[in-house]
C-alpha cells in the first residue's frame, strides 16, 4: 500500500473528541462513533448518507452494538446498556469489578468485542500527571452479568484488537508508548510482550487501533497526527 492516501471530511458533524468507530448493520452500512467529550452518539448510512444522534447523560467513551439492537455505552459510571427504544438498563461497575469506588476521576475509554464474545473495555484518569498506572483493562462477560479486572497497573488504556485467528491479542496503553500481544484464549489473556514501542515523541503517542484481513495493525497516533501500519511481524 502506497504512502499517499486520499483523506477528506465524511461528516460534517463537529465533535470535542470523536473516537471509537464501528460498522453495523446486515450489510455493514452503517456506522457509529461517540463525541467523547460533547456525550452524544451519531450515526451515518454509508449508503444513503441519512444520519442521526442522540445524546448521553455522560461522557461516553464508547458505543458497541449488540445483536437484540441495544447499544453499550461508556458512560463515565457505566457502563450501561442503552434499548432500541432509548432505555437504559445498567450493567456491572468498577464498583462490582474492584470492591471500591476509584478515588480519583475516571472514565471509560476504548473498547472491543473479542472473536468470543466477550467485552473488553480499558479506563483512563481525567488527570494524568498525579494518577499515573492506576486504571486497568476489564472485561465483560457474553451475558453482560461480570465485570472483571484483567489488567492493572495501566496509565491510559486504548486500542484494543484481536489476530485473525483470535489467539492473539494487541493492546495499547498510550503513555506505556508501546504496542503490546498478549496471548488470548477463552477470555483470558497471558504472556504479555512488547511488539513495537514508540521511542520518538515527535512521532506521537498511539491511540486507537484496529487490524485487517492480513493482520496488519493500524495505529492512530494522538498528536502525531498520522495512521501507522505495523506488519504482524
């Protein structure tokens, strides 16, 4: 793939903080993507271009479609279960996951469905400098019912995807400055190890992350301005 890609504005819709966009739909027509920042989630047909929103009671970090057409969102004291017909329902909190309300401001941040199901959702402080390695990545159980820490000691927990074969696992903890693998298997994941890491900080830090058919990793780069493909090797 060429160096010089053809970028220009889909939507014109502003946001504060624009992240996290996913593809639904039988035909995969549609998409979804949260302002972060601005608590609303919007929608685009990719056919059609008819679009639409609607607004959070938070900030949101996160929209992940489910089969029934409920949404789950990240909520900064979510997460929370959002019905077709805009109800919410809530789902397990930090509280349930560790026992204790953080003691500092929190919210959710990226997410992602893994290859089985399962929900994995990281958290990030509103204040980095004085909560550095204090938030994790959980994971939601296929039934929505458990919230479970699988990894401490994280700074600001983003990207997340899965290898073609879902055995393996990428993750991005943005201030870490690397990209890490973890083997996965049944919702557990094992054997961390650094697969690249950012060594120049003009470059940017890495962000959100997704991967295509040849396990190539695509990498945002926060104030790098720029989308970076790591080869699976």
């Amino acid at each position: 793939m060429g160096n010089n890609l053809n970028l220009k504005i889909w939507d014109e819709r502003r946001c504060h903080i624009g992240e996290g966009p996913v593809v639904i739909g039988p035909d995969n027509s549609e998409v979804l993507w949260v302002d972060i920042m601005g608590k609303a989630v919007h929608r685009r047909n990719l056919n059609t271009g008819v679009t639409s929103s609607y607004e959070t009671p938070e900030h949101v970090g996160f929209v992940i479609p489910c089969a029934d057409g409920s949404e789950i969102l990240g909520t900064a004291n979510g997460p929370i279960r959002r019905k077709p017909d805009g109800s919410i329902s809530k789902l397990p909190t930090l509280v349930d996951a560790d026992g204790t309300i953080p003691s500092f401001p929190h919210r959710w941040n990226d997410a992602k469905v893994a290859p089985d199901g399962h929900l994995f959702l990281g958290n990030m402080p509103y204040e980095w400098a004085d909560n550095v390695s204090k938030c994790g990545l959980y994971r939601l159980d296929k039934s929505g019912s458990q919230l479970t820490k699988v990894l401490d000691g994280v700074w600001l927990s983003n990207g997340i995807a899965w290898s073609a074969d879902g055995k393996t696992m990428f993750y991005v903890d943005t201030f870490a400055k690397s990209i890490d693998s973890f083997d996965y298997a049944d919702g557990e994941i094992s054997n961390r190890r650094v697969r690249w890491r950012v060594t120049d900080d003009s470059q940017g830090l890495p962000d959100g992350m997704c991967i295509d058919s040849e396990d190539g990793i695509w990498v945002a780069f926060w104030s790098g301005s720029c989308l970076r493909r790591f080869d699976k090797d």
